[in-house]
C-alpha cells in the first residue's frame, strides 16, 4: 500500500475517535481534540492527492476510496453537528442528498468507461463544507455570525455544484444500449 493510500485509511480510522471526542463527555477539551482530529484527517485528504499525482502513485484503491473517506468524515461531522443541535438536519440532508447522487453519477460514468474530475464548483463547496464544520465544532459565540454566513454559502455550493455537474454530465445518464 502506498503512502497516499495509507494517508486514506488513516483518515478512516481517524473517524471514529473524532466522532467519541466530539459526542462523549470525556474531558473538558473534547471539543477542540475533535476539531483537532477534523482538521488533521481533511488536511490528509489535500496530502495524499498531491502526493499520488505528484509521484505517480494514482491507484484504483486511491480512486475508489479517497472520495469515499472524505465523504464518512464530512458526513459524520454533519450528523453529529445535527446531534449537538448546532445544524439544522434539512440542511444536512441537502449536503448528504448531494453527494449520493453525484456518487451514483460517478458509478454510471465509470461503468461507461468515462472518469469525472472534481470541479471547482466541487473543490469550493467541499472547502466551505470543511470550514463550517470546523467553526461549527469550535461552536464560539463571538463567530456565530460568520459561522451562519459559511454555513449558508456551505449549501449554496453544494446546490450549485451539483447543478453544475449535472449540467455539464448530463449525456451520461443517456441510455446507450
């Protein structure tokens, strides 16, 4: 397993102990060890793609599951910011509904033999996904504003970008055959 890979299964297993820290009471830091893990296992994510393309290390393994592992961590952050009362659940499943059907866009095309890069659309939308989360973990009251303002722009993304790559793959969901 090559070192981009292992960054991946890293940010998996990273997941469970971010999710105990950030719901059980354990000490009087649980918040900011769990902010800190957040931040560790998405810092992961930008590693291990610039290290696989940088080296030459793209797998089929990396492929598959680098978009899974990132989508467990937001979508586990988001369920628990929904537990903690920080996040209203609607808009989680707006987020959450994005990234099942663009995951199943992904199979299709792949199924067709056509690979889908992320967009920049996608590349903001997961960028501001990540900044909420992280402010919403730090839950601050002198920030809630700002923490308001990206959670709003946080969903305005993953609606225009998944407008966007609806859009511009629309002809994969024509049927071939």
């Amino acid at each position: 397993m090559n070192l981009p890979n292992k960054l991946t299964m890293f940010r998996v297993v990273l997941i469970p102990f971010f999710v105990v820290f950030l719901l059980v009471d354990i000490t009087s830091v649980d918040k900011w060890i769990a902010l800190g893990i957040f931040i560790v296992a998405s810092l992961t994510d930008l590693l291990d793609g610039k290290i696989a393309r940088k080296y030459n290390l793209v797998t089929n393994f990396g492929k598959f599951m680098d978009p899974l592992a990132d989508k467990l961590l937001v979508c586990a952050a988001l369920i628990c910011l929904v537990e903690l009362e920080r996040i209203p659940a609607w808009i989680v499943i707006v987020i959450m509904s994005r990234e099942f059907i663009i995951s199943g866009f992904r199979l299709i095309a792949s199924d067709n033999g056509v690979v889908i890069a992320a967009s920049y659309w996608g590349k903001f939308k997961t960028t501001f996904q990540i900044v909420m989360v992280c402010l919403m973990i730090a839950d601050l009251e002198q920030i809630s504003l700002l923490t308001d303002i990206v959670m709003w722009a946080a969903l305005i993304l993953t609606v225009v970008s998944l407008v966007d790559y609806l859009a511009k793959n629309k002809d994969i969901m024509k049927d071939t055959k």
